[in-house]
C-alpha cells in the first residue's frame, strides 16, 4: 500500500457509516444466494489463496451462505493444541500484534500508542484490577485466517462483558493510525477463572465484521437490541469449564483477539515476536507457576 493509497484508507475509516456497511454486509452474507453464493466464496479462496485442505468440508457448493464457509471448521489434526501442562496456547490462527506487560494500565496498541486496560473492559475496575501489571497478547485475524476462537488455557468461565462501540479496521495500518482503536470498537470480553488466576479473551469487532458469537449463548455482538450499554453476563453458577484449545467462540470475518492474564503468570515464549504468525494451538507463552 503507497503512501497515497494508505492515507485515502485511513482517512476513509472516519467518514464512511461503518456500522450501517456492516450490518448490510452481515445480512447479505446470512443469506442464501445459490450459485451467486458459491461464486463469491470460489472468487474469495481466489483471492486470498486459501488452502481448503485444512478444513472439514471443502465442498465449496455444500455451503450455503458465505457466513457458513467463513467460519468454517478446521480438521483438528491441523491444528494440534500445545501438550505441555503449563503451555499457553494461541486461541487463533493469525499475526501477533504486540504484547508483553501492561503497564501502569496500558496496553500497548501499536510504536508509540496504548490504551486503557480499564476501558477496554468496559471500564468495570472489579475486571481490570485482576489485570494490573499482568501480561497481553493481541493478535490479529486477517480475512484469510480460521475464525474460530479457542481455549488458551483450561478454566472456567466466570462472565462476559459486552461493550458496544464503534466499528473501526483492524488492519494494521488503521490500529497504528487511530488512537485507543479497541476501546472504540465494539466487543465482548469473556473472563475466566484459572487455576493460574483469572484470564481475559477479548473479542474485538471491526468493519465488515457481520457478528461475534460463543459456544455458550450463540449471537453476542451485534446486540439484539442494539443497546448502548455495557451488559455484563453472570455464568459463575453454570459450570462452564473448557479444556486448552476447546472452541469456544468465533468471529464472522476479520478482526483480533487481545487474551490478558494475571501479574507474574506467564512467560512469554522466548521466539515470539511482534508480526509472527501464528496457528490456533501454537505454544505462545508458560504458566510459571506450575
């Protein structure tokens, strides 16, 4: 991307109805279009040289809209889930952001920009506390990656806090250019307990993005009835309890997942940097505590 073109993409994030595009483009990829349908997923493999060899069903005609083959399942052989008892495991295929420690509340969003761990999580300190200078990874999906969202760690959920927002790109290039970009964009945080303290996976909507939804209640985001608050979901009493590399969510087109853990918890693995890929089940830091 020239210079010009990147400024016309930045400039282009401020004026254009994001979340109107977006609900249209989530209608439309709902919908049963027939051989129209298959014709956009082949001219979208196409295009982002996806290999369908990874996946379950690489029948292309078999799916019937373009949000049942964008969350399409992966074979789990191709993603095995890291064995050791203490390995924390990527939740997603993707390209790792940033990460490292949060600091004094902040998180790094890019070279010379952070924001607030507080705002992030819908300004509800009770949450944000757990995480005073503990650890973060952000990592980005593009358009071609996997969309489903997996289990870092085993635990337990506790909660999930949706925080409605705006709709900004989460491409690289936007999220280095907009300030406090995921405290802006509409997302639910899922808070787990662990038997390593409490642990965040933070689902971040973007442009385009037609839902978010978990394994335990379908549809979060966008919210049915569009509401401006933040909603917090209580699940301490159900049990819901996942085992490392378990599904338990999944995005309808790109975005990025920002996973936060309790101070002095883990340890980042010593090979990971900033604009790695990675794949869902990839060891990406260790408990130290086990």
């Amino acid at each position: 991307m020239n210079r010009l073109s990147k400024l016309l993409f930045i400039t282009s994030q401020y004026v254009m109805p994001k979340q109107a595009i977006s609900r249209i483009f989530g209608k439309l990829a709902s919908k049963n279009m027939g051989d129209f349908t298959t014709w956009i997923i082949k001219k979208f493999i196409q295009k982002n040289n996806i290999d369908m060899s990874i996946f379950q069903n690489q029948d292309i005609s078999s799916y019937k809209t373009f949000n049942d083959f964008f969350a399409r399942p992966i074979k789990p052989e191709a993603r095995p889930i890291a064995p050791e008892e203490n390995a924390v495991a990527s939740p997603v295929d993707g390209t790792v952001s940033q990460f490292g420690r949060i600091t004094l509340g902040r998180i790094i969003q890019a070279k010379g920009m952070d924001y607030s761990m507080n705002n992030l999580l819908g300004g509800i300190s009770e949450i944000s506390d757990n995480f005073k200078d503990g650890e973060f990874i952000t990592i980005y999906l593009s358009p071609r990656d996997y969309h489903r969202i997996h289990m870092p760690y085993k635990g337990k959920l506790l909660k999930t806090v949706f925080i409605p927002g705006t709709l900004y790109s989460v491409n690289p290039v936007v999220v280095s250019h907009v300030d406090e970009l995921f405290t802006k964009n509409e997302r639910l945080a899922c808070i787990f307990d662990t038997d390593q303290g409490k642990m965040a996976v933070v689902f971040v909507g973007a442009t385009i993005v037609g839902s978010m939804a978990t394994t335990w209640s379908g549809i979060e985001a966008p919210s049915p009835k569009r509401t401006r608050d933040v909603t917090v979901k209580s699940y301490e009493d159900q049990n819901i309890t996942f085992e490392k590399g378990d599904e338990i969510g999944k995005f309808l087109f790109g975005s990025t997942v920002i996973c936060c853990f309790e101070k002095d918890r883990i340890r980042f693995d010593e090979n990971l940097t900033s604009e790695d890929p990675t794949q869902m089940g990839q060891l990406i830091a260790r408990m130290v505590n086990k």
